[in-house]
C-alpha cells in the first residue's frame, strides 16, 4: 500500500495526546505497530499504511522512523514534521495537532485500546514485548521485512484468509498506483 502520511501521523498524534503531547519516539512506533497489526488481524488493513521491518529493538514503522529521523526540513518540512517535532532525548512533541478526519471511529478506539493496554509500559519495557511477537526476528544490526502475511500467520489466521487479506491489499495497491496523483 502507497504510505499516506497525514494518516499516519494523525494515529500517531493521537497517541501523543493521550500522552499528554510527548513520547519517546521507539515506544511510539511499537504502539503504531501494535495497532497496525490488530487492525490487520481485525480488518485486513493497517491504519498507518506503512511498511514494517524487524529492528534489534523490535518491530519498526519504516516511514515513520524515517520522518522521526529526518527531523523537520526547512522550507519544505513534511506533513509529519509539521505536527510532529523531536524533542531531544530520543522523544518526539506534538507540536501542532492535525485532526483526524483520515481515521475512522473505529481506528479510534484501537488506537486508545493500544494505549490503554500498553501506554503504560516503558520504552524498554515495550521493546521486550515487541521481542516476543512470533513475526520479529532478530536482524543481529540488520533489518528484516515484516510481510503483512508474517503478521497474519503469527495471529494465528487460517492461510486461505492469509492469501485473501495479502491478494486485496495488492489489489488494492495496485489500483492506488493506477489512481494515484503524478
């Protein structure tokens, strides 16, 4: 799926705000994980649209870790770094709070389900969470691709709904593409 950034960074500022508007940034990213993969398990899509690799320190949001990385961008700052700002100490700030109009209720309530069962863990305390997830794999400095069907299988979904959930995604990326604007 093409990665739609002001949703990703309207899930993430969600989070934040239920944070009190700042986080350490790896614990905000295994939070967007942990509801892009139930969103997976529960409707087949993710609600960050982003790309997942297996990380020594866990499951990563590809994307986001870049904009966290990038920082803001003088001139011609992305949507991310428009709302989002690091803060020094490997945290990031809500700086400007987008809306939500790009989730839906639904995506809503998972996210502040994710927060509610696991806001209140650590950033180290989550990354060993994370490390028990049976589709991270220790990458030993590297990193791994986490393939939506990885996710799927260790949620234990039966490998026809598997094939189905992965073959509409594609579907569905393909006619993104197809539609997309230059």
């Amino acid at each position: 799926m093409r990665f739609i950034e002001a949703k990703a960074t309207q899930a993430a500022a969600r989070l934040l705000r239920i944070r009190g508007g700042k986080m350490s940034y790896m614990k905000l990213i295994k939070l967007l994980y942990l509801a892009d993969r139930e969103a997976l398990a529960q409707w087949g899509r993710s609600i960050t649209t982003d790309t997942y690799v297996s990380m020594d320190k866990g499951p990563v949001l590809s994307h986001i870790l870049d904009r966290i990385n990038e920082g803001p961008s003088p001139g011609d700052p992305s949507f991310w770094a428009q709302h989002i700002t690091p803060s020094g100490n490997y945290e990031v700030t809500l700086t400007i709070d987008p809306n939500g109009e790009l989730l839906s209720e639904a995506e809503d309530e998972l996210l502040d389900k994710i927060f509610k069962d696991h806001g209140r863990l650590s950033r180290w305390e989550i990354v060993d969470f994370v490390h028990k997830l049976p589709e991270w794999q220790d990458p030993d400095g590297g990193a791994i691709p986490i393939h939506y069907a990885d996710i799927l299988k260790a949620q234990k979904k039966d490998p026809a709904e598997i094939d189905a959930i992965v073959d509409e995604l594609n579907n569905l990326a393909r006619i993104d593409a197809l539609c997309a604007p230059r």
